[in-house]
C-alpha cells in the first residue's frame, strides 16, 4: 500500500501582495472618507462692483431707474440669474443685455443678483385711474371668458412672486411690463411659454390695466 504523505498548500497570496494591498486601503481610506467641496456662495459686494456697469441703465441701486428698464432692485436673485443665463444664450432676445451678459460667468451672474435681491424695491403707484379696477380684476380674478389665469395664482396677491420662475412683479413700471406682455404675445420674447400663452389672449387695453395695477402693488 502507497504511503501517504501530505504537503502544504500553495501560498497564492504572498506576503508582498498582502502588504500592498493594506498600504493601499491606508492610503485610499482618507480621500474616500474626505469631505465635497464645499458649495458656492454669492457675494453681494462682489455683486456690487460688477453693478457699476449696470448703473446706467438700471441706477446703482436697481430702483426706479427709467420705465422702460425694469426695477432690479428687491427681485429674486434665483430669477435674475435665469434672465441673464438666457439673455447670453440667446433665449431671450435683447441686443444691449446680451452684449452685457456676454463677458458674465455664472459665478458673476450668482454676485450680482445677490447684491440686487438684498435691497429693497421702492414702491411704486398706479396712474391711471379708468383702468385701475379693470387690471385689479385681471390679476386676482384672471379672466374667465378667455380663460386667462389670476396674475395672483403665481405671483403672488402683494407681487412678491415665487422663486425662481415667477418673478417679483409688484412696484414693477408699468411701462416695463406693458412691453414685456406685449412682447410675450408677439413672439418677440420667447422665453416663457407660460407667459406666450396667456398674453396670447389678452388685448392692448387688458396689458395696459394689469400693468398699471401691477404698478401699485406692494
């Protein structure tokens, strides 16, 4: 009868390998264990220097500048972002603010609108009185006939709005926001198909009532 004999298994790990491989989880452990980045944070005085070239057109406080150009000052920060990353796409059409916002990164963009939605709107007022009570039924009641919606529904009933779709309207020029419905309902601004859709419907005297009532919100 054969003799038996036994013989030690083959080492398949040697000790080389071994170490290696617990020098590599001690190094690898603290880059897995290292905490992200940490997030990014506008700064309002960054903002405010950026601004100086804004001033022209919008006062250095984004107030109650000329009333073709809109009131900056108390709107959304998240919001004002949006427009300028649209207005140098080329989403939404504006020769001079497409110029302007060209040059802007989006950290320059996220400045900016911190320094613009810290201040304080001032108020504004409506004008005309005949048309006062029509633009007041328009933005809170909308208009059932023609199935235009509550002004109110999405920018609130003081104007204040919802970030970061729905802008702050209220203290708002009135001429701004009578060219703004009125390029919404040509076509001429395309960059919310919302706001295409319900200007569609309204007529010239209906854009001039809400805008006028939207004026004297607060």
């Amino acid at each position: 009868m054969p003799r038996l004999t036994s013989r030690p298994l083959p080492f398949t790990r040697p000790a080389t390998v071994l170490a290696a491989l617990v020098l590599s989880n001690l190094t690898l452990g603290p880059a897995l264990a290292a905490e992200p980045a940490a997030a990014f944070k506008a700064d309002p005085a960054k903002g405010q220097q950026l601004a100086t070239a804004c001033g022209a057109c919008h006062t250095q406080d984004g107030s109650r500048g000329a009333p073709a150009n809109p009131i900056l000052a108390g709107q959304h920060p998240e919001y004002i972002v949006k427009q300028l990353v649209e207005f140098k796409a080329g989403k939404r059409k504006n020769a001079i603010m497409s110029g302007m916002a060209a040059p802007l990164s989006e950290d320059d963009m996220k400045h900016l609108a911190a320094f613009y939605g810290k201040l304080s709107a001032k108020p504004g007022f409506a004008r005309n009185k005949e048309l006062v009570v029509l633009g007041e039924q328009i933005y809170r009641g909308g208009i059932l006939a023609k199935q235009v919606p509550a002004c109110a529904g999405c920018h609130s009933p003081n104007g204040a709005g919802i970030p970061a779709q729905y802008p702050r309207v209220g203290g708002q020029h009135a001429d701004y926001t009578e060219a703004q419905l009125t390029a919404f309902r040509s076509g001429a601004r395309a960059n919310s198909a919302q706001m295409t859709a319900i200007a569609a419907k309204l007529s010239d005297k209906e854009i001039k009532a809400v805008s006028d009532y939207i004026a004297g919100l607060r």
